[in-house]
C-alpha cells in the first residue's frame, strides 16, 4: 500500500497540473479530474512573473518554457490617443531573481501536462463532472457524474471561478460579480504585419478613459498577443472562446492611437474573442475538512495585475510542500500562507482597474508624468507596487514525512 496520503485534484488548468507535478515529485501519485472531454487550446498569451517562474524552475521546467515563450524587455506605456512613449520601465534594472516570460497559455499547460503524464500516464481523467462532495474524517469522496466515487486523503479544488469545490467549502451562494468590464483577445501573426506596426518587444500598455490595451510577443517573437479591454454594462458573456465581431473591436478603440487601430485591424476575425471579467471578495475559509482551495477556486484574479496564473501557481507549490510535511494542520497552514498575500494582490488588481481607466484627462496626465519620472532615474521605485510579488521565491521541495493510506 503506498504509504503517501491520496491526493485528487480537480481541475487541470495552470494550479491544477503545477500542484500535480509538485506532488508527483515528492513521490505521490495524485489523480486529475477533468470536466472537459479534452484540453484544448483555450486562451492566448499570458505574463510569467519572476515569483510564478521559480517554482516552474524548481519543478525543472524553466528550459521546455524558455524554448516555447518571449522574454520582453520590460514595460512600456504608451499614450492612448496619440500614441507617444510615455514610459519605459526595464527590467534589466530590477534584478529580478527568475525570468519574466511572455507564453501562450496552451504551451504552459501543455509543457505541464507532458511532465505529469510522463510521471504517470494515468493520472489524467477528462469528462469528469464532479456532483457532490462528502467529507468524512481524513478522507473526502467525490460523487462523478454518471460514474463512480472516488476516496482521497486530500481533494484540491484547481476549478476556477465557478468551482463545486468552492461551493462545498464557503457555501456562501454568492455569485462572481460583473466588473463593467469586457476583454477582447486575439493573436496576430509577426510576418503578416508591416514593419511599421510590429510592436516594441516590450509589454507595451495603452490606457486610456474606460480602457486600457495590452500587446506582447509570444513564441519567440512569431505571435503577437492583444487584450483589449473597455468598460460596459451590456454584454456579459463570461467564456473565453466567445466568437466576436471585428468590426466591433475597432469600432471601440475607433479614436484610439492609430497606429494601435490599424494593428487591431490585421486581426484575423475568426480568432478573435472577448470575455466579460467577473471577481469575487476573497473569502475566509480556503479549505473544509480535507478540501483545500487553489488558484481562481480561492482567489480569482482580474487580469489588471497579470498575476492569475502565478498566484495560483505560487499556492500549488506551498500546497504540495505542508501535504509532503505530514502536518496534520495542513490545511490551516497553507490558509495561513497564503490568504493575505492573495488578497493583497486581488485588491492591487482592482485598484489597476482604475488607474489604468481614468476618465480625468488631468489625472492621467499626472499619473504618466509620476510614471516618466519614476522609470526614467529610479526604476526600483516606479516598480515598489509590484516589486515585492516578484521578490517571492518558491521553498525548496520537502519529502514527505507521514504515514496515510491510498486512493479508494
């Protein structure tokens, strides 16, 4: 019998198959539930902070992502209408500790996804719709739709903003809340642009009243990734492969930089989608009995901070590291590791929302002249918001130290 505690994770997006590979690493053999018949390509481009890439690093992935993403040179802010530099702010000068990488997220995913079923080809099982969750002692038994029950010493809820495993832990019948923001997202690629428009290889920010843009590199420079985001009440369709209207796009950043209007403009319609963004407060309980809650199940992040895939990263290593530990409070403790942390980062999230949406021609005016200033002769000081979420490292692995049953 395996003398390691059981471990089932539902959900195999970022947190769920980075919390996976952590366990399977120190010698469990966790099991994945998936409730898609398949993991598909979803999603476009997403931001790797320094704090996100080193426990990729640990987990001995830092070389299979470097090979499939970008690494900018730092930020650059541009101004909204005219389409003037208003800041650059590079990384060379913050010292970062790990890489910060621009990557597709089906490249992270999958690069996870081959080391786990490397590890073992049958911890992934996909059309798996958790119903009910039944906690009893040390053990926790998921009841699967139209199939069978599974037993575990630990179930870890990976499943996003609209998690069953959520609802079993807080209970608190709450929905995610609309923000009045939808996000449009496509991919463009490099050699079908003109010269002329190809961006700066940096993480280049337009913000503008109501609204903000986002443009970076993917696959070495092959894929350029937008997210373009505008204040609206009336559409709120929250998936992120909703097909949407070109010509809708470009009709909301119609007075925008022209130079941004005509990038948007190469987008191939077919690939471009938009998504309503929904939040949630953060909560005060992350775990019931032996379900624990991990990445947007606990902690949903607006994507005004670029931190959603770290965070929930950074909470499947320090997971990992207290189950590997054989401590009985496991849970509280990854709770109590976490919660302020996570909750601090949600808010610098929200409070971005606004700075960058300012519908005061005088306040972005200051806000871009502090910003000039800052990068331009104290580059530590224009990053202090952000800096100390880069500055986290992950722990080195710990070995397990307990004595507890296998999967039923």
């Amino acid at each position: 019998m395996d003398a390691h505690p059981s471990a089932i994770i539902v959900g195999a997006g970022i947190a769920g198959l980075t919390c996976a590979l952590a366990l399977q690493q120190r010698g469990f053999k966790p099991v994945v539930l998936e409730q898609s018949h398949a993991l598909k390509e979803i999603g476009a481009g997403l931001q790797l902070s320094p704090n996100g890439m080193s426990v990729l690093r640990q987990l001995g992935l830092e070389s299979a992502l470097l090979a499939k993403g970008f690494l900018p040179e730092g930020i650059r802010s541009v101004n909204w209408r005219s389409g003037q530099e208003s800041a650059l702010l590079p990384f060379s000068a913050l010292n970062f500790h790990s890489p910060y990488l621009h990557i597709h997220r089906a490249d992270l995913q999958q690069v996870l996804l081959d080391a786990v079923l490397t590890n073992d080809a049958s911890c992934l099982r996909t059309s798996q719709h958790v119903e009910a969750i039944i906690s009893e002692g040390d053990a926790a038994t998921l009841m699967i739709r139209h199939g069978d029950s599974l037993t575990a010493d630990w179930v870890i809820g990976a499943d996003g903003i609209h998690s069953r495993c959520r609802d079993y832990v807080v209970r608190d019948n709450q929905l995610p809340r609309f923000t009045g923001n939808v996000a449009w997202r496509g991919l463009l690629r490099r050699d079908a642009l003109p010269e002329s428009l190809q961006p700066a290889p940096w993480a280049n920010l337009w913000m503008g009243p109501g609204g903000h843009v986002v443009i970076y590199y993917l696959r070495g420079g092959e894929l350029i990734n937008f997210v373009a985001v505008r204040e609206q009440n009336d559409w709120q369709e929250e998936s992120w492969n909703a097909p949407a209207s070109l010509r809708d796009l470009l009709h909301d950043f119609a007075d925008w930089d022209p130079a941004l209007f005509e990038l948007l403009s190469h987008a191939e319609p077919k690939t471009c989608y938009r998504w309503a963004l929904f939040d949630r407060d953060p909560i005060s309980n992350w775990y019931r009995d032996r379900i624990v809650l991990i990445g947007d199940a606990a902690h949903p992040m607006l994507p005004f901070l670029a931190q959603g895939a770290a965070m929930g990263i950074e909470d499947a290593w320090v997971l990992s590291n207290l189950i590997a530990s054989g401590r009985a409070d496991a849970a509280a403790q990854f709770q109590q590791q976490r919660a302020e942390r996570c909750a601090r980062v949600q808010q610098l999230a929200r409070d971005n929302m606004k700075l960058f949406h300012h519908h005061s021609p005088l306040i972005r005016a200051g806000r871009d002249v502090v910003a000039r200033g800052l990068a331009a002769f104290n580059p530590t000081a224009a990053a202090r918001r952000v800096k100390w979420i880069y500055d986290w490292q992950a722990e080195p692995a710990q070995s397990f130290s307990g004595e507890q049953s296998g999967l039923a």
